[in-house]
C-alpha cells in the first residue's frame, strides 16, 4: 500500500501543478485556449488515476 500512497502523493502534486499551469495561462492578456484545454485533459487523466488508486485501497481494506 506504501507504493500506492506514495503514488498519490505525487499524483496530488502533479495535478495542483497542472492547475496552477492553468491559472497562470488563463491569467495571460491573450491566453492560448489550445494550451489550456491540453493541460486540462491532463488534470483529467491525473485525477481519474488518482481515483483508481484510491479505489483500489478502499477495496484492498
């Protein structure tokens, strides 16, 4: 389980990376939409892997 933990650790920090890359871009006089749809898809992609993990661990206990 320690693996799995650790796991979502980074996950969680990699997708509070991915919404400050997104913060920053919207912030931006003329942010590229392009780009902020590919780090959303992204965020997505982290989030739904951190569920997986989660459930995993609720269903291993």
């Amino acid at each position: 389980m320690t693996l799995i933990n650790d796991r979502i650790i980074t996950l969680r920090a990699k997708h509070a990376n991915l919404d400050e890359a997104i913060r920053v871009e919207s912030a931006r006089p003329m942010p590229d939409f392009f780009v902020i749809s590919e780090l959303k898809k992204k965020k997505l992609t982290v989030k739904q892997e951190i569920s997986e993990l989660e459930k995993k661990i609720s269903d291993a206990a």
